[in-house]
C-alpha cells in the first residue's frame, strides 16, 4: 500500500504563522488523487491555507463528517442527507455516472429479481451506491458491510469473515476490473437511474463546513477548482500520481477511470448536475431511505 501524505507542503507558498490549516479527506482512489493532485504535490499558490490530506475510504468519510471533524471532505451525496446542517457542497468536485456508475456483480448469471434472495456485500449504507440500489430493487434486501476493496475477493470467494456472500456492490475501480475474475454484471446502476430519471447519477461531492464562513469556503473551493483544473491540463502527470493508487489498474485503465469521473461534470455540476442531486434526494426520501426532504446547498 503507497504511504499516505500527511501533509501538503505547497512549494509555490511561503509558509506563514498565519496560515489556516485546510483538512482534506478524500478517498485513496485513482480519481480523488488526480483531483487532489495540484494541492497535495503543491502545485499551485494556496497563499493562507495550509491543506493537510487524510486519505480513507469513503464510507468512513461520511461517518467522520456526522461529527464535522474535517474543514473540507469528500462525501457521498446520500451521506449529505445527514450532513446538510453541517457541510455546504462545493459546486465543483462532484463524481457523477453519466450513463453508468457502481455495479452489482456475482459469480453466476442472476437477475434483479433474483437479488432479492442473495445476500450482497455493499461499501457501507450511507453511500449512494447504497440508496441507489435501494431505490432500483424497491425493497430491503439482505447485505453484508465489506471494505469497497475487498468486495470482489469476497465474491469470489462467496464468503467475508465466515459470512456467505451471493453479490456485490462494487464502486471505484472494481467497476472496470470485475471482469477479470469472471464475475457476471446484473445491473449497472448508472445506467439504471439514467432510465429511470433521464439525470446523471451524482455519486459524490466535496463538502466543505458550514463553520469555516462564507469568505473562507469561497476561497477554498476556489482552490479545490484550479487543483482540478490544473489536473485536466496537465493530464499525464496527475495521473502519474493517481497511478499510485490504481489497484489493479494499468495506465490505460487508470486513465480511463479518470475520465470517468473527473470532466467537465468535475468542474461544476452546472444547472443539470444539481438538478440530479435534488432529484436523488428527492426520490430518496419518497422511498423511505432517507427520513427527511433536504434541499441541496451549494456554495457561492
């Protein structure tokens, strides 16, 4: 496993006793790295913030955030159902699945009806992969908590800690490697909400909290803008690092990877991109998933 970076130390800034400190948390993924890229390897001026990365998984993220313990983290957009009164969302930073997204996959041929009766190893419950699939299935299905990186082991070996596993739901890269230990597709999400809502499916956002005022969240999305920015324009060296998260992943995978999810849609969701996430959230409370209507907040 590649050592994770404490810290960023910015070569373009001159440190400063006045510098406020920026905590990070993004997922140690392919495409959160090459987001990241610019602000992690000091790539670009951060003039008074000091940002400090904590790399973990996403599910982990989102139950950190429940306590706000990071200025400025990756969270899903189910989790932000919780986490409205603490964290506004960034417009940019979003992860979206145009036309495809987290997967359902398992070691035989299976239908959605039959998934009803398998138990399906899942990333955690407060992903959007979770509540997605909720939504597609209709009803509670039985499901096993299992580290997003282990869910295809756990497949394949149709047990996790001595629990039997039928299914997974795979996110991140597992989406393009599931293939290669002859695991069979029964539903791409992202294709499956597109069918139903004619949207994108926005996966994840960038949260940064409330606390911070508006001047400091203005100016440190601002920051996290030009890091993705910086990244699309310098595309064969930020995925140079983002390699060094790309489990399984040869470069041309990587980089397909990438563009899955760090594009134009990156940049800013646009009037489309937040129209998705109300309408997720929306439809996510009509089926009883998430107890309360929210209405997403972005920053200015």
């Amino acid at each position: 496993m590649p050592q994770l970076p404490k810290t960023s130390q910015p070569s373009l800034a001159v440190p400063s006793a006045r510098q406020q400190v920026i905590r990070v948390g993004h997922s140690p993924d392919p495409d959160d790295a090459f987001m990241f890229h610019a602000l992690a390897n000091g790539k670009i001026d951060t003039g008074r913030y000091e940002f400090r990365h904590e790399l973990v998984d996403i599910e982990t993220l989102n139950r950190r955030a429940m306590n706000a313990e990071l200025e400025l983290t990756a969270i899903s957009v189910h989790a932000y159902a919780y986490l409205a009164d603490k964290y506004v969302l960034c417009p940019c930073g979003a992860s979206m699945g145009d036309r495809y997204g987290p997967m359902v996959v398992t070691r035989q041929p299976a239908t959605l009806a039959q998934l009803a009766t398998k138990t399906i190893a899942v990333p955690g419950t407060l992903t959007t992969a979770f509540l997605t699939l909720r939504l597609c299935l209709g009803k509670a299905f039985r499901y096993e908590v299992v580290p997003f990186d282990r869910i295809l082991d756990a497949v394949e070996k149709g047990q996790h800690e001595g629990k039997a596993i039928d299914a997974g739901l795979i996110i991140h890269e597992g989406q393009l490697t599931y293939g290669d230990r002859k695991l069979c597709l029964v539903v791409d999400l992202g294709e499956w909400w597109f069918g139903e809502a004619g949207l994108p499916l926005p996966l994840g956002a960038n949260g940064l909290r409330r606390d911070l005022g508006p001047q400091t969240i203005g100016e440190v999305n601002a920051l996290l803008k030009r890091s993705i920015q910086y990244a699309l324009d310098h595309r064969q060296e930020a995925l140079d690092y983002a390699l060094t998260w790309g489990r399984d992943l040869d470069r041309a995978r990587a980089d397909k990877f990438v563009g899955m999810y760090v594009n134009d849609w990156t940049l800013d969701f646009g009037p489309r991109g937040r129209h998705a996430v109300r309408e997720l959230l929306a439809r996510g409370h009509r089926s009883g998933v998430i107890p309360r209507l929210v209405e997403p907040e972005f920053a200015e």
